[in-house]
C-alpha cells in the first residue's frame, strides 16, 4: 500500500498531475463502465396479461409511455387510485462484445412488487417502492433485439412495508431506469462509502471503503486508486492499494487517508462538494472508473443543547415534503425535486424531513448541492383512524403472527437499501426509522418497539457516522414509550407541549407542526399551530428544531383536509403561509394578495425555456396568470387552456390541459401550474387561450440526440377522478393516540391522557383555568357517527360538545347538564362533519377526560 496526502501547490498539482496523466494512459482503457439512460420509449398495459413476457407477445396495443411513470397519470390529489397489475415492455439492442461484459438493469424505485423478465426469461423480483435495486441480466442478454418486460403489482400487501400511510400508493416504474455495462472485475452498485472521520476547518481525514467484485471466473490481482478532487478538480489527496480478489467473490477495500489542511466543509451556507474518483486496473486493464460525490462535515445531537453541524450550532427550521407533483403523481423529474428543494430553501428552511419513505436519490442530490440539510425516513408507517387489515389504513405492525417476520425483513431491507443508496450525500444528517408506527394494535405494540430496536441497531451497522431517529415518536405515554429507543426523537403534533417529552433525555426535534388546512391563497400566517403552546416565545436549549406539517399539497387516502396542509399548493405555487415564513426566515418582503379586478390578458412563463436533458430527469414548470389592464394578477379564477401548437412534448393529460375553478385541475387566485415534459428534441410553441381574454404564447426548446418528428402522434390522456365505492362508507374510530390539545392542563395530566387507550390516565384542566376545553384533532373531515366519553370518577358535569372544520366556527354536537354519567355514549346520523372535536366544562375543578373516541366516515 502507498498513498500520498499533501498540502498542493501551483507546482507540485501541475507534477501530481502529470504523473496522474502517465498512471492512467499506459493502460488499456476500453474496458470502461457505461451508464445509460432506459427511460424512454416503453409500453405499457393496466391490468395483467398472460404471457406479456413472451419476446414474441404482440403488444401492438400498448400505450407508448415514457419513465417516470405511474399508473395513475394523469392524477390530482384523488383519494383513491387504481390498485391491481400493470405490465411495461422495451425493445433494446446491444452490440458489443458480450461475453467479455456485465450487464444490469438498475431501477431507482418500482412501486411496489416488480419482477423483471428479460427475453421471457424472469432474471429477477424486488419488492418494496421507494428503495432502488439492481438486477444482473449478464446470463439473459444477447447481442442485437433485447425485449425487457417488467410486470408490476401495487396491491396491499400485509407482508410488505408500509402496511399503512397517509399518503397515496399508486403503481408504476415511477423513477428512472439505467442500463449498467462494466467489466466483470468493477466497483459494486453504490459500493463505495466516504466518511470524514474528522472534519473541521483546519484539517480533515477522509476513510474510503469501496467493494470490488470479481465476477470473472479466475481470480484477479487488482490495483485501486482513488483520488480525492475538490469542488474545482484540484488534486487533494491520494492512495493506491493493490488486493488479491478470488473468482466470484467481493471484497471491500478500506482506504485511510492522511490528513490534508485547510478543507471546505459542507454547510447549508456553502455546500461545497468533493469527488472520490476511482481507477480500477486489472494487471494492465483498466477495469472500471468510479465517481462519488460526498461532502466533508461533522455532526453531532445532543440531548440538552441542539444539534450542531462543523461544531456550529444550528437549530432546524424544516418543512416535511412529500414527493407527488400535479398531474403526474408521483412519476416526478429529477429537477422537479430540485425545484423543491430549492422553494424550500429560498424559504428559508434549513431542514426538509423526507415524509415518510425513502426519496428519489435525485432529491438528496438537490439538498446536497443547495445545501439544504436532510432528515432521511423508513417506510415504517402507521395512520390515524387504522383498521386491522386490507388496506394503508390498517396497523402498522401486523395483527397476524405468519405476517411478522416477512414483515420485518421488508421493514429491514428497504432501510439497508436507503442507506447503502444515500449514504454518501453531505445533506443526510440522520436515518430516520419509523413515522408514527404506535398506529398499531395493542396486542403487537412490544413487537412494533421490537422492530424499531432492530432498525436502530442496523443502522448503526450500516453507517455508524450518523444518529438514529425515531420519527413520529409521541406515543405511547406509558412504559412502552419508543422516543428513546435511538438517538434522537421526532414529537409530531401535540408531542411538542407533552409535558413528559420536555427536556427527554435524547436530542429531540418536534418532526411536525401546524397542520393547517387551506386552499390558495390560505392566510397569511406561520400556522404555529401546537408548536405554540409550547414556545412562549422561547426556543427550549434543548429541542433542536422543528419542522412545519408540510411543505406541499399532496394526494392522500385519508383526503383532501390532510392532503391540502402545505404551504405550497400541489401545482407549486405558493400559499400565503409561504410567504410568511420567506419574510421572517429569508427576510424577503411578501408580494402581498392579488388585486380585486376585472381580468384583462394572459400571462404565461416557465422557469426556463431551455431544456438539456430529454431522458425524463428535467422538464419545464409553466404558470399562467390572468392580469388586468394595469399588469396586476387577479383575483378571480378564469377557465384557461394551454395547448401544444407546434414541436415535441406533452403536459400528464397529452398537448392540451385545461385549468377550472372546481375543478380537480385547477385555476385559483387568478393562477395556474403545471409541469411539462418532452423527451424528444425540437423547438416548442405553447398558447394560453381564455374566452374574452387576450391569449399569451411561450417557445421552449428541447435539446438531444434524439430528434422529433412531426409526424409522431401524442395521445390525449382525458382526465378522470379515479373512484371506487370500497372506501368511502367505512365507518373509522378516533381518539387513541391521535392529537390532543387542551386550555390548560395539570402536571402528569396533559391532553395526551385523554386520547391514549389507557382508562387509568387522564387529562385534568387546571383549577383556576376559566374556560377548560379539551380538543381532539382527527386530522380528517370525517362525518360523525358517534362518541364515546370516559370520565375518570363520577362527578355531576355540566358540559358542551362541538364540532369544527377550523376551530374557529364550532357546530354543537350534544350539551349535556347535571351528567353524572362515567361514559357517554351518543350516535349522530353523520350530517355533521369536521375535524375537530370540542369537550367544553362549565367548571375547571370537574374537567377531566379519561378516555374520548369519535367514529365516523371519512369525507373527501
């Protein structure tokens, strides 16, 4: 072994790299890895189909469909969705000499059970939709026609996590697809790990483990070099290794740099990024080259004074983001997660905690190059309101014992995947294990801290530089608590005012905030929420930060009342609360409201006009907004219809997309968004049209090899709200472990008692409190059916219970006077509907709630 680690000047770089240049030309370099991009041109069929991975299969028929896709485009935010089968197929060639090759087929996510079939041969099946996976097709391809076929299921799965969100699970090849072709002796998939042992301004060590595998069918003696570049190319750092590999083996590598002085460490103030570039020489060969980006940082959480990064203290401002985008679901393009990232960051937020499942790598690319620190979850999810099982509103950990262990090895690949995936960007300062996973039956609630022990001691395995978080982690009050079983807690909702979690003994963050309900262009307002209760103007040493209930709209099976709490719509353009954190995070002036006025004209533009990559990873954010005379953005809300007068592309409903009030596709505020996509090159001419408004027009251009021709045919994608009648009649139950709030409470007798399945805990208001209430949050307009009331001694009562969509404006459900019931229990017809439930007492001294449970349906 040799390396070498130096302070580089002008002389000795331009000497390193002239014998870099010599170390690398006097070997042969034909045996290099290609990545190629398998995104475009593939059929695709809802439903299943008998013997569609037959080469011979005539899928004539098929709609031609481009990556990322999902089964349901074009969708905007419906609660349901198809579930079922949904077969893709792609012809491709391959001339090259393949005997002398590996090839695979990497899949950056497939939701949610994929088997993939290579000329009707199956060479692989993964299951599990948001991690990625690589699949070796070395034995199935041959040179010339390759036919690929990929048969894909979102059907629920008791088995396979999650058993449970709030989100929505639409099927579909939903992230990009990439042909790999190396040599057989190369660098694993994701098989290197950079890790900055120390980090601060004035020097820093940098460990490089790196698995090599040699699928060749002798063994090798090889030579690993890697060098450390900067962010401009420089020469840093560098070492060489030489390693005996046996046939059909891997091995790992570990590479331990000297010090080198003066490192620019990554902060969300400057994201700087280094390059680890590897040569792999087999004898005189060169066998393969290697790229990974990472960042030189150190992190540290701490239990009573935050979290800091490079040892500046920081406290976290986030937002937590779902990954769904207007019209085309979840089937996004990489610089649409970059223009997430990057509204959040111009917000002023530090923070996006990834709600609640492993993301595109592309967007732990984005916060990694805009500097934007990261919370990275499992898909380990529980909801609000759960069943026992069919659907992703049943227990998060199963109620079957056959279910168990298949369950928790999904639980556990998909966080190994997750980790060996991500493990090298800068912005992820924690792996995150869980979201709410409490939503569990009582009978499996051990189990479900179980698996979470296991996920905690894996992670540790796996990356040992990063805390472990249990994220959504405010309940169980009792002795089954799961906030301290990792590193750190996550508090969602009332978690950040229970008394038992202040000061918790483990670096905490409250992980969601606010959960504000509202249509653009909403209030302008921080939509503190609970959070507030517990600031009184002070940020607690302690807590190290918090993160806003959400950043964007998104679909959601629990329905629109949940699904519309970001502070961006689900089309990208921001709400009133957006504004409000960009002025007091960011310091920039909010634009104020739109102008009450006739409209006049068109306007429409796009973040940019110029697109490079046509492969599916960018695309073209338009937005239309009708003005008045005087160039002022309305407030009324006209019908608009963009549509594709000439050149490539298409919007998720096919040339045109037509914005309504009302509508699922809608214009609100005198504004309108949508994202466009081509993957054809050529220059494209859009209009905006509106009856008795003057029409506006915008060119783009789309480059790339691969030209359109005008003669090609776009197929229109008619909009229809996805429904069934499963869904919408099934009566829920609230109240256990849901949030809770109250007007006051005493000590060791906060809300959380009144909602946590336990009849020997309660909440009591405070004696001197004038109006105590007590406060259910379902977190959904649900259609009461009825309550169920548990006092915790009998007392005669005078009180009131009420109903809201707001807590603003209350309808009363039932007064009762002179009770000296210990359980009430009423039935309603469902003609009242909201969110939030209200126990009000006529005196503080006889307020007191062992136990409150709401059932109803679940409205739109």
């Amino acid at each position: 072994m040799f390396f070498h680690c130096i302070k580089i000047t002008s002389a000795t770089f331009k000497m390193l790299a002239l014998s870099l240049f010599f170390f690398l030309n006097i070997y042969d370099a034909s045996a290099q890895r290609s990545k190629i991009n398998f995104n475009r041109d593939w059929k695709f069929i809802i439903g299943d189909h008998n013997g569609a991975e037959a080469v011979t299969y005539k899928d004539e028929s098929w709609s031609n469909v481009a990556l990322p896709h999902s089964f349901s485009m074009p969708y905007f935010m419906s609660t349901e969705f198809y579930t079922g089968y949904g077969w893709y197929r792609k012809t491709f060639d391959i001339h090259d000499d393949i005997k002398s090759k590996r090839f695979y087929l990497e899949f950056e996510a497939a939701f949610q059970d994929a088997e993939i079939f290579l000329n009707g041969k199956k060479v692989g099946r993964h299951k599990g939709g948001y991690t990625g996976f690589l699949i070796d097709i070395t034995e199935a391809v041959k040179n010339d026609n390759n036919v690929l076929a990929v048969r894909l299921n979102n059907l629920w799965n008791p088995r396979l996590a999650p058993r449970a969100g709030e989100h929505v699970f639409s099927g579909g090849i939903y992230r990009d697809v990439y042909l790999h072709v190396t040599s057989p002796v190369h660098v694993a998939w994701h098989g290197t790990f950079v890790t900055t042992p120390t980090a601060n301004h004035a020097s820093a060590n940098i460990k490089v483990q790196t698995e090599v595998k040699n699928d060749d069918d002798e063994s090798k003696s090889i030579v690993l070099r890697t060098d450390i570049l900067d962010a401009k190319g420089h020469l840093v750092c560098s070492e060489t290794v030489k390693e005996q590999i046996d046939k059909g083996q891997m091995k790992t590598i570990v590479q331990n740099m000297n010090a080198f002085n003066n490192p620019q460490l990554w902060s969300p103030e400057k994201p700087v990024l280094y390059k680890a570039v590897q040569t792999l020489m087999d004898g005189k060969t060169k066998a393969d080259e290697y790229e990974t980006k990472f960042g030189i940082r150190s992190l540290k959480w701490t239990a009573d004074s935050g979290f800091f990064l490079n040892n500046k203290h920081y406290y976290l401002k986030g937002a937590n983001v779902h990954q769904d985008h207007a019209g085309w679901g979840d089937a996004v393009t990489n610089s649409g997660f970059y223009r997430d990232v990057k509204m959040m960051k111009e917000a002023g937020f530090n923070l996006i905690r990834g709600s609640h499942y492993p993301h595109d790598p592309s967007f732990a690319e984005a916060c990694d190059e805009l500097g934007m620190l990261f919370w990275s979850e499992n898909a380990f999810w529980g909801i609000g309101g759960f069943k026992a099982e069919g659907y992703w509103n049943s227990s998060a950990y199963p109620t079957k014992i056959e279910d168990e262990e298949e369950f928790e090895q999904s639980v556990l690949q998909q966080l190994g995947e997750m980790i060996r995936i991500s493990r090298n960007h800068p912005s992820i300062i924690t792996w995150s294990m869980s979201n709410e996973p409490f939503f569990s039956t009582g009978a499996v609630i051990s189990k479900m801290r179980g698996l979470l022990k296991k996920q905690v001691a894996l992670s540790k395995k796996l990356d040992a530089t990063r805390a472990v978080a249990i994220g959504g982690a405010q309940r169980p009050l009792d002795s089954n608590r799961i906030d301290r079983l990792g590193d750190i807690a996550g508090y969602n909702g009332d978690g950040a005012s229970i008394s038992v979690f202040q000061s918790p003994g483990v670096a905490s963050v409250v992980s969601e905030y606010g959960s504000v309900t509202a249509d653009r262009p909403g209030v302008y307002s921080p939509q503190w929420g609970d959070l507030s209760k517990g600031k009184n103007g002070q940020t607690p040493a302690w807590r190290s930060g918090e993160a806003i209930w959400c950043g964007f709209d998104h679909g959601s099976i629990a329905g629109q009342t949940l699904g519309k709490m970001g502070i961006v719509d689900y089309f990208r353009i921001p709400k009133q609360a957006y504004y409000w954190y960009r002025q007091a995070y960011a310091g920039v002036p909010a634009p104020g409201e739109h102008t009450e006025a006739a409209a006049d004209y068109l306007k429409l533009g796009a973040d940019r006009v110029l697109v490079k990559d046509i492969n599916g990873g960018e695309d073209v954010q338009l937005v239309v907004s009708a003005l008045s005379k005087w160039g002022k953005v309305v407030k009324s809300a006209p019908r608009v219809t963009l549509t594709v007068i000439a050149g490539p592309g298409e919007f998720p409903t096919g040339r045109s997309i037509r914005f309504e009030q009302g509508s699922d596709i809608r214009i609100l505020d005198g504004q309108a968004a949508i994202e466009f996509r081509s993957y054809y090159a050529g220059k494209t001419t859009i209009v905006a049209t509106s009856p008795g408004l003057k029409p506006d027009t915008i060119k783009l251009e789309f480059e790339g090899a691969v030209r359109y021709n005008p003669a090609q045919k776009y197929t229109e994608k008619k909009y229809i709200r996805f429904e069934t009648s499963g869904q919408k009649s099934e009566i829920s139950t609230f109240g256990p472990n849901n949030p809770a709030f109250s007007s006051s409470s005493q000590r060791n007798s906060t809300a959380g008692f009144g909602v946590d399945a336990n009849l020997l805990t309660f909440w009591k208001a405070a004696d001197n409190d004038p109006t105590p209430s007590f406060t259910l949050d379902t977190e959904k307009r649900i259609a009461v059916k009825g309550i169920n009331l548990t006092f915790p001694n009998v007392k005669q009562r005078n009180y009131s219970i009420e109903i809201s969509n707001d807590k603003i404006n209350w309808q009363i459900l039932s007064k009762q006077e002179n009770s000296t019931d210990k359980q009430l229990n009423i039935s309603f017809d469902g003609k009242k509907t909201g969110r939030f439930i209200k126990v009000t007492f006529e005196k503080a001294t006889l307020s007191a709630i062992a136990e409150l449970e709401v059932s109803g349906v679940v409205l739109e």
